[in-house]
C-alpha cells in the first residue's frame, strides 16, 4: 500500500462542460506606420487585474463572520454543479481543461494504427462493440468463481482478483518499508467492504440506513444482471458477511496511524494469526515470495479470516461476482454501467448523470496508459518558465519553513537541528516525472474489457517485480495531467503536477500575493504534511523512528489537540460534524502551509508594504488568493460521505484556517463578537 502520501485534496472527480475561468488573451497590437517597435504590453493576469476573481466576492458579508462567504460567496451562489458532476471549484475547473487538452491528444491518434494510447481511446469509444459482445468478456471470469469448489481455491481466485484489479477481502502492495526506506516489503491492508467506510454498516448518523438499503438492493441488480436467481437474499447475505467484517475493521483514525499499523511479520506468524485464510495460495496467486511482511490491521486480519473460514462459499463466491461486475462496470455494457452508477455515483455522491462517454474514454486512456498521454501533454502544455518560477516558489517557502523552525519556543534545539536538515532533504518533483513507464502489455481496438484486464494485471505484475529491487525514486502516484499535490513521507518528496501550476492557483503574470496564497500555501500544505501528526514521525531519510524528545512529542499532540477540538466543532448537517481527529494532519498542513507562505510572501517584500490594488492592500489579496483556491460547490450527498472517508475538511472550514493567524484579523479588521473571531490565546499556533 502506498499508506503515506498525503494529497492536497481528495476526490477531484474528472468531467463537465465547464472550463477553467480563464479570460481570453488580449489582440494582438496592430503595426503602425511608424518603424518604432511598440513596448510589449504589461503581463496581464488570466483572471482579474490581479489574479484574483473580485465580482466571485459577496461584500455584503463581514470576513469575519465567513471568510469563506466573503471571498467566495456570489461564485458559490452563482455555480451550478454540472449534472456529472458530485462537486464543483476550482479543482475541477482545471481538471475539465485537462481532461478537454487529452481530448484533443486522443482524437489526434485513434486512427494511427500504431498508437497504443489511439487503440486503448477508439476501443472505448466503440459503444457499439461494446453492446454487441454482452458480458460475453467478463464470462469466462465469472464462470471461474461460480466454479469454485474449496476454500484453498477460494485463496487463489482471490490473488487472482488482486491481479485483476477486483477487490477481495485483503488489500494492499508492495511499497517502501517504513523503518528501511531503501527496501521494498509486501504491506497488506484489511479490505472486505463494498460500501466506502465501517462507519456505514454499523452507524445510524447522516443517511448510513438508507445507504445500506440501497446498497443491497445495489447488490441484488447486479447478480441479477450476472443472470444469478434469487438475488435479493443472497445479496442480503452479502451484506451480513460484510457487517461481519465491519466490525473487526479497525477505524480510519487507527488505520492513519503510522506507528499502530506497521506490524512485520513472517508468513508463518501470518498464518498463526489469521488461521481460515490459505496465505501461501494467496501470495504465490500474486507473484510475491517473501519471508516477512507487513500487516496493517492484525486483528482485523485475524477477524477477517475467520469469517471468511466460516462464512458458505456460496457467498464468497457472491461477493466475487458482485465485485467483479462493479470492478469492470465502465467497460461493460450500459446495463451494467448503469446500475453501478446508480449506486456508486448517485447514491453515494448525489450525482445525477453519469459522464458522457467520451469523457470516459479520456479517463480510461488516461489511468491505464498514463505516462503515454503524459508525455505528450507536458510538451503541449507545461512551459518549462512554468517549472523554473515554481522551483523559486518552493525554495523560499521550505527557507520560510526553516526560520519558523528555528523560532519554535516547544521544540528541543537538538530536534531542531533534526527538523531543519528534514526541511533540506526535500526532494521537490515538479511538472511531470524524470522517467517514464513502459506498458509492455497489448492494447487491441477491439477488446475494451481485455484491455482494462490486460492494464490491471500489469499494474499488479509491476508492483511485485519491486521486491528486492532498488527503490523507483522517479515514480510518481499522480499523472501530469491532475490537478492535485502529493507528500510523499518515506521519500521525502512533494509532488506539484503540471495541471495545478495553472490560474487560480498559479499565474506567473499575476500579483506575488496571490501566488503565495494559492500555490504558495499549496506549496507550505504539502511540506507541512511532513511534519504533521503522521509525517513528524518520519525523519529526513523517510525513516519511521522516535527523532523527538519526550517532551516535544507532548507539546506537539498538546497543540494538535487545540485544531483537533476546532475542528470538531463544526456542524455541517444536523448531527454530522467535521471529524476532528481524522482530519487532523490536513488541518495541520494547511495551518502551517499558509504559515509558511505568508511568511515566505512578507519575506520578499524585503520589510516593505506591497502597493494597493483595486483597493486591496498586499496581505487581504494573500489571504484572497488562499480563500479562491477553495471555491467549491457540493452535492450533498457528496459532502455527507465525504465527512466519513475524506481525510480534508470541507472547502468552507480549510479557508477558516485563517482565523489562527494574527495577521489575517489585522489585514480584515476582524473584531470580537464577529463568528470566526477568536482570542489571541484561543489561536492554534504550532509550526
Ligand atoms: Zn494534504
């Protein structure tokens, strides 16, 4: 599993027919008759006259009562969510434009013969062929669980599931051991649930009941779908197995914890633990021979086997079936497209629409032959000033991180030293990859399910040749063409793509203030990640180890529990707050990342006062740039599953970060009484 990335945001779906906001470019100056070449013309930023979208702001309300609001709030009133869309802001502005560049790349090789990535485009967009073959591809997969006939055969079709990108009861990879950073070891992780989080199955808060009806039902369509009889009581069955198994899940809050869920063990300790499970048909089915491994959860794996050992195969087998055809939905016929959307796209997320089908085939291309697309999109799309003005970025804001350290008043000086060489040892990976995958598997015009299958398995084959090998350091787990950032701990390492180095996050032509807000704090969130309740724990090899002193372990979780209890209290729905605890080491980047960046913005003003524009003084339009980035309208139901599996905040409580710092309540005048206000000693200041 790669457990320890951290990513900026979670779940920026792909689609609409919304562009980025982005002003068209002004006429070029018509030639004169006099031979005196005319001055080029001032830079102009892509949106506003400063990089900020001022007629987005509702002035009506006070900042310090919603910043959010005041920044943001005609945008958010004015914003449809596009009907194939759970949400919609910035990020998925930006994410449209990717996905309608990619278009254009595909569109330009599906009838080359010789392009792997025009193939795997035109075998998608084939709806035709694809109705035509029925379930036809998926059958003899199908045929092969409901043949089985024993629980070690059980084990194998299940590392075979693995293989084949279905989800079975364990999951999980080979990754970089988190006490050996420069070893590669098989982590597994506790997996067994159709429905996105435990909390599902065994709580009544938000909507969990009706969800678990529908998720039944869900399950009933498609065995029946699957040509299966007498589908609602085994999918009911399906869903007591699954209940089962929730209740030996361990929650994300023990599951995001680095130091509770590295558990090495040898493969002979594995089966003492977890007895009803044949570990050795399981590990050999997916290619990977090791002595010793790591468990994630241990009694969940315990608990999981038993169930497994003695819930009927009949069910098992069920499980399978219904995974299967929600694991391979995109590439079968609409029938089956259909009903996994219901479920998984309208139920779970509020969407109403399903993508049209040439936006999947972009999202298809895309994740399966990723680097293909890649390559051609940076050369098209990413200007090498791009990655040159982002590297000075960085620098200043990881120099702003240093003198934050060096001023900590609860941090021991020799841990000091310790933080500041880890804040050298960035490795900063900006734009798109220094290496690229090659996808050695066949990708046919004619097979679309085969060539999902094909991709799948060689993602899984690649990840267990790993074993034993030095570490792929230029790997990346996010393409170019997505707009996201990424910490990764074990490598030291944060990750900015080429599609986020883009207007409202990033305008080289823009005013530094907003920069330092939008990418600047994106910039300070992703180191920052590395120091938050998680990342500290590693040091600067990307070593999971004790480099605290006792007493700096308990300043820290002394402050963290301060955003932990600010968090806590915010009541989205009746009923379903933000979780404090499980959103914590977000929080934590983001408190500290504007930290950072604002720090590194007043740096460069070299103890001058930015100028004035349009009546907003330098600070206000950094604080301006951080609330647009944030723009996001949400279903829902988008918002209600999003408290229980996404580990940010929602978009309006990450911009009310703001309301720690002494400088935002100067730069807006914010007084007592107003809603965000909170007293200087009610500020969480930790890095
Ligand atoms: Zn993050």
């Amino acid at each position: 599993m790669n457990r320890w990335i951290a990513l900026l945001a979670a779940g920026t779906a792909l689609s609409s027919c919304a562009t980025a906001p982005v002003e068209v470019a002004p006429p070029a100056a018509q030639p004169t008759a006099e031979p005196v070449a005319p001055p080029p013309p001032a830079p102009k930023a892509q949106i506003g006259t400063f990089g900020f979208d001022e007629s987005g702001m509702n002035r009506a309300v006070q900042p310090g009562d919603d910043f959010y609001q005041f920044a943001n709030g005609t945008w958010a009133k004015n914003t449809q969510i596009p009907a194939d869309k759970s949400n919609f802001g910035m990020f998925t502005a930006l994410q449209d434009l990717s996905q309608q560049r990619t278009r254009e790349i595909l569109d330009s090789t599906k009838d080359d013969p010789a392009s792997k990535i025009g193939a795997a485009y035109a075998s998608f967009l084939d709806e035709a062929a694809v109705e035509a073959k029925g379930l036809a591809p998926i059958e003899p997969w199908l045929n092969e669980i409901r043949g089985l006939k024993s629980r070690s055969a059980y084990a194998v079709l299940q590392g075979q599931a693995a293989r084949n990108g279905v989800p079975g009861l364990f999951g999980g990879n080979v990754g970089q051991d988190d006490r050996q950073s420069d070893v590669y070891i098989v982590g597994l992780g506790q997996a067994g649930l159709g429905l996105p989080d435990r909390d599902m199955y065994l709580l009544n808060e938000s909507n969990f009941a009706e969800i678990r009806t529908a998720y039944v039902d869900h399950m009933a369509k498609m065995l029946t779908l699957a040509g299966e009889a007498n589908a609602a009581a085994r999918a009911k069955a399906i869903m007591d197995m699954e209940t089962r198994i929730a209740r030996v899940s361990w929650t994300r809050e023990d599951s995001g914890d680095a130091t509770k869920i590295y558990n090495k063990m040898t493969v002979a300790q594995l089966k003492r633990l977890a007895p009803g499970f044949d570990w050795d048909s399981y590990l050999k089915t997916r290619g990977i021979t090791v002595n010793e491994l790591l468990i994630a959860q241990p009694s969940a794996f315990k608990g999981i086997a038993a169930i497994a050992a003695r819930t009927p195969l009949p069910v098992l087998k069920d499980q399978m079936l219904v995974n299967s055809l929600d694991a391979f939905a995109d590439v079968l016929p609409n029938a089956v497209t259909a009903e996994s959307f219901a479920f998984f796209g309208t139920k779970l997320n509020g969407t109403p629409q399903n993508q049209p089908r040439w936006k999947r085939a972009v999202d298809f291309t895309t994740a399966n032959l990723t680097d293909e697309v890649s390559k051609i999109y940076v050369t098209k799309y990413f200007p090498p000033e791009s990655k040159a003005a982002m590297e000075t970025l960085v620098a200043n804001v990881v120099s702003a991180i240093g003198r934050r350290i060096d001023n900590l008043n609860w941090m021991a000086p020799e841990t000091k030293v310790k933080a500041k060489a880890k804040a050298n040892a960035f490795k900063s990976r900006i734009g798109y990859p220094d290496e690229w995958h090659n996808y050695t598997y066949d990708v046919r015009r004619d097979d679309l399910f085969g060539n999902l299958l094909r991709a799948n398995q060689w993602a899984h084959d690649w990840n267990a040749q790993k074993l034993g090998k030095p570490i792929y350091r230029w790997e990346w787990g996010l393409d170019p063409m997505t707009v996201n950032a990424q910490a990764n701990f074990q490598l030291v390492a944060i990750t900015f793509p080429a599609a986020i180095l883009q207007p409202p996050f990033f305008d080289p032509n823009a005013d530094p203030a907003i920069n330092y807000g939008g990418i600047g704090s994106v910039i300070g969130h992703e180191i920052s990640h590395h120091f938050d309740d998680q990342g500290a724990k590693y040091d600067a090899s990307g070593n999971l180890r004790d480099w605290w002193t006792p007493a700096d372990v308990a300043a820290f979780k002394r402050l963290s529990q301060e955003l932990v209890k600010q968090y806590d209290a915010y009541e989205i729905f009746p009923g379903a707050n933000v979780k404090g605890e499980f959103t914590l080491g977000e929080n934590i980047g983001d408190l500290a990342g504007v930290t950072a960046a604002y720090d590194a913005y007043r740096h460069t003003l070299n103890g001058q006062e930015a100028p004035v524009i349009d009546g907003f003084t330098g600070d206000q339009r950094f604080y301006l740039g951080w609330a647009q980035v944030w723009r996001r309208n949400y279903r829902e139901a988008n918002l209600r599953t999003r408290l229980v599996t996404d580990p940010h905040a929602p978009s309006t409580q990450r911009t009310w970060i703001t309301r720690n710092f002494d400088s935002w309540y100067n730069a807006f005048n914010v007084q007592p009484g107003q809603k965000l206000y909170l007293t200087p000693e009610q500020r969480v200041r930790i890095w």
